[in-house]
C-alpha cells in the first residue's frame, strides 16, 4: 500500500511539473493572498466584479442573474439609460447605483417593452448600472442598452 501511494504521488508530482502547475502548490509566495481577479469573478455579479462600460457604447448582457456594469463619468449631471432590446417575456429591473452604493433611480422594463429613464448623477466618478431579471422566465435571453447624454 505504501508503494502505490508514493507512486501515485510521484505521478501526480510529474504531471503536476509538466504542466506548470506545481508552482501554485508548492510555492511560499503572496500569490495565494492576491488570488487571480479573472477566477475570482467569472460573472458581473457584485460591484467588485462589475463590468467596466462607456459612455455612449452598446451593452449587451444575459438576463439571468443581478449584472453589475460600471461607468465613470467625468462630471455631473443628467444622462439616460436607454434600453434598447430586452427579454420577450418576464420583466427587467434596472437600477443606477452611485459610488456608495446609494439608489439614484429604479426602473421596470416589461417584456419586449424596451425604453428608457433619464437620472442624475450630483458629483463625476462612479455610476454602477445593475441589470437584474425579475421573473425566471427571461432567463438566458439577451437585452441591449446603452447610457448616454440625452
């Protein structure tokens, strides 16, 4: 028994070297306490791993759970979301966040009812935009939107 568990141990070693990968298991480095973003954050699902958007660009994005999107403008004022497809069925809720999080406007969309809502922003940095589906029927189904100067 003693055997096969040192060989399987020294199989799994040689795989793990081969592959470049006995670097993440057997090293004593801050990697570990700084993990990789990318894993850390496979969906736009919270502030941190929002995604980052322009002013003016076309998002599209699956309606299957809170979507955070991140948008940094250069100064205050009023601007519009301007939702251009959605969901044939359900309803969409789209709410603007500023940088603490605070709720500047909370808008309902219908399915296949796209539209848009104009808010304002008081000071230039952060605007979190967070898509969410409210009923599961609009799951996996895709929406458009864009935020501009009206």
């Amino acid at each position: 028994m003693l055997r096969s568990s040192f060989t399987l141990f020294a199989l799994l070693t040689l795989v793990l070297t081969s592959t470049g990968c006995i670097d993440e298991f057997f090293t004593d480095d801050d990697e570990d306490l700084n993990p990789d973003p990318v894993t850390q954050c496979p969906y736009n699902t919270t502030p941190d791993c929002s995604d980052q958007i322009s002013l003016g660009s076309l998002v599209t994005g699956l309606a299957d759970r809170d979507r955070y999107y991140r948008l940094d403008l250069a100064s205050p004022g009023i601007y519009e979301l301007d939702l251009q497809s959605m969901p044939t069925s359900g309803r969409l809720d789209f709410e603007v966040q500023d940088a603490e999080f605070n709720r500047v406007v909370r808008e309902v969309f219908n399915a296949g009812s796209p539209g848009s809502f104009v808010f304002e922003v008081s000071q230039a940095g952060a605007v979190y935009v967070i898509a969410d589906a409210i009923t599961s029927s609009t799951r996996d189904e895709l929406f458009t939107f864009r935020v501009k100067t009206p």
